[in-house]
C-alpha cells in the first residue's frame, strides 16, 4: 500500500510548532489596509495559534493520514 501523502494546500498553509500546536498567519491583511487600523493591522501581522478542536483536523492533513 502507498505512502499517505500529506495535503499540499495545508502544508502551504500551517505549520506545527514543537510542542505541537498548528500556527497559521492571519487573514484581512491583503488589500484596503488604509482603511484599517494600525493597532489591528499589527494584530493580524503575528501568527496565530489554532484553537485545538480545529488543529486535530489540520494535524490529520499535515501528517498524511
């Protein structure tokens, strides 16, 4: 049986940290920034940490099976 492959959009996507946790980078922070403020602009610049109902399922598509 083959090797399961790993899901290629969330490989690009998250990323794990060593405890484990899945990081991902914000979104809204593309276009019409002169609209929004600096303290929400520097806000959505940090990654995030996903809440952990929603990384077990990312963790599956990462890990390739």
């Amino acid at each position: 049986m083959p090797k399961m492959k790993s899901h290629r959009g969330a490989t690009k996507r998250f990323s794990l940290t060593a405890s484990g946790k899945v990081k991902f980078k914000h979104a809204h922070l593309r276009h019409c920034l002169e609209h929004k403020k600096k303290t929400t602009k520097n806000a959505l610049r940090r990654t995030g940490i996903m809440c952990e109902r929603d990384a077990k399922k990312v963790r599956v598509l990462l890990a390739g099976g």
